[in-house]
C-alpha cells in the first residue's frame, strides 16, 4: 500500500467558493497509463471521449453531526434493515473540532438537544457504538444537526456546501458527502452531454469515515437501478469506458457485479471491499479525491490503476501540490 506524509499544506481548509471561484474551480490530476497530466477540473469534458458513462451517486449528504457540550455525536448509518438502532461515532469537542472518545459504556445514556436521549447498546468495533435515540433520526438530524466537520477544515459551513450538484433529497442519505461529485456543476454536466458522455445514476449510502480510523469499510445501503445496469452493460460491449464518479461508486457497481462482466439491477446492504486481490469488473476508470496515507482507499485504487501507475499519480500530486479531502483537488485514474 502507498505510504507518505501528507504535509498539512495541502489540507484544503474551505471550499473553493470561499477564494471566489466556483465549485468547478479545483485541479485534476489525470493518470493514463502513458503518464501524468495536469489539468484545470472544467477541462474534464475534453479528457472523455464520446460513449464513456460516468456513473454518479445521488445520495445526499445529511447533517449528521449533534454537537453537546464536551461530546459530539456523528451519526453514521442504520445498523441494519427496519432497525431503531444505528451506529454512532463519540467524539470529544477540543475548541472548534472533535477527536475520537473511547469513553461509554453498554447501557449508558446521553442527554441530547431537544429532550431527546441517546442509549449506547454494545460497541461495533473500537471506535463505532450501536445505538438507540428516543427519536427517529433522520427528522432529528435535519433540526439539530450539523455537517460533519473534521480539524483540517478551519470553520463550519452550511449544509449546501456539503451538497452535490446529483443529491437527491431523499428520506436518509449519507453521514458524509460523497465528495468526488462535488465539483460538478450544472453549466459542466451539459458540456459533458454535449460532448456525447453519457451519465447514469445509483446510490451508496456511505457512513463516517474519520479519517483518524483506517479500516475497512462497514456495510452501507445501496441501490443500483435497472437503467444503470442496462446502461453499463450496453456502454461496455460498444467499447466505452465505464467511469465511477468516487470510491462509492466503485463498491456499489462492483457489488452488482456479474463473473461475465455485467450489472445486474441490485439493492440492499453491502459488505464487498474491493482490493488488488478481488479487482474490478466493471469499472474501467475512476475520478476521486486525493485519499489519505495508507487509507482502505488506496486498496481499491491500487485494484484499478494498477500500484506503479498510482504511485506515480500520488508522487505527482505531492510534487505539484494538490489539496486533499473533501474540498480539495480531484484524481482521474485511467488505466
């Protein structure tokens, strides 16, 4: 796995609207497997060709943050199919963030806003709690949470920075955007279209991802829909390429994947971890965020791009001084 200090100069501390550009206006880093290229984000039309599918995920990202006085909760996803219970992240308020609290016990309450209260029922793993909240939670969130906000990201911002341009307001969504669409923008989507890339949708429910944690992946919700699946299938026997827009993305397709290499319409909870040793099926590249130091992320990159090509693009990308996480510069893998 790709090891390296991510110097905190490259941390992206705010969007780029907060410089005056536009959502659009980050970096790509484009890896081919004949090299390296530079490229402003909104020359991402020109980087595809006609009959590529980009594959979105339409989830939107909850407030899935409630800030107490020396805690904060961050909500993470239903603990499974019709249950009351969800998994939770406690978290220590240290000034303007949070750092990670191994503190609770099974049984414990904590008060929450509202009148509302939080039971800790047994621990998921060393970081993540199964919980019960006196409410439904969802409706909850959306009056007294806030977006999750880690340490690198210097102060809070409304919730429709952490919105993409392909969310869809639906009854529950992820604890943490799903960040690789985040830079599209409408007057984009229609170049794209104009320039004959097709663009289909699912959605992946993705749960917190504390970037202090680097494990694997839990289960997440995810729903492929029929027309994604027919419109994969038919992009690859026609000789496109199949381009998952983030990491959430790549599970879900790969989740749905069939052994001969289509897509079956799928939805339900995922465990699947892609790895150089599982590899892909369907997805033929992948646009992303820059990914942390010896992050589950760089497993599943390595089992596209292949480990010299996205040594090289990490190389490059430190190099060349792009900005990671959520509001930093964008990674276009095509192997």
């Amino acid at each position: 796995m790709i090891d390296f200090a991510l110097p905190p100069a490259l941390e992206a501390h705010e969007p780029p609207e907060a410089h005056g550009r536009t959502r659009d206006g980050v970096r790509l880093l484009v890896a081919r497997g004949d090299g390296i290229g530079h490229h402003a984000f909104t020359e991402l039309p020109d980087l595809l060709n006609p009959g590529d599918l980009l594959v979105v995920n339409t989830s939107a990202t909850l407030p899935a943050a409630v800030r107490l006085d020396k805690l904060a909760v961050h909500f993470s996803t239903p603990y499974a199919e019709d249950s009351d219970l969800w998994l939770v992240e406690l978290r220590r308020r240290v000034g303007k963030t949070s750092r990670p609290y191994r503190g609770g016990s099974p049984g414990e309450w904590i008060p929450m806003p509202g009148g509302a209260t939080l039971a800790l029922v047994r621990r998921q793993t060393e970081r993540l709690w199964q919980a019960r909240l006196s409410t439904d939670v969802v409706p909850y969130l959306r009056r007294y949470g806030v977006p999750i906000r880690y340490g690198y990201v210097r102060r809070d911002w409304p919730a429709t920075a952490y919105q993409t341009a392909f969310a869809l307001d639906r009854r529950e969504g992820s604890a943490e955007m799903p960040s690789a669409g985040r830079p599209f923008t409408p007057e984009l989507v229609t170049r794209l279209v104009s320039r004959g890339v097709l663009m289909s949708p699912l959605s992946l429910h993705t749960g917190v991802a504390s970037p202090e944690a680097h494990e694997p992946p839990y289960a997440e919700r995810y729903d492929v829909p029929a027309v994604t699946a027919d419109l994969v299938g038919h992009v690859r026997a026609r000789g496109g390429r199949v381009i998952a827009v983030g990491t959430t993305v790549v599970r879900a397709l790969e989740t749905a994947a069939e052994p001969s290499g289509g897509v079956r319409p799928s939805r339900g909870w995922t465990r699947h971890v892609v790895t150089p040793e599982t590899g892909v099926r369907v997805v033929d590249g992948l646009l992303t965020g820059l990914h942390e130091p010896k992050s589950s992320h760089l497993r599943m990159l390595t089992a596209i791009a292949g480990p010299r090509l996205l040594e090289r693009a990490y190389e490059a990308a430190l190099a060349e001084s792009y900005l990671w996480h959520e509001f930093g510069d964008l990674n276009l893998l095509l192997p």
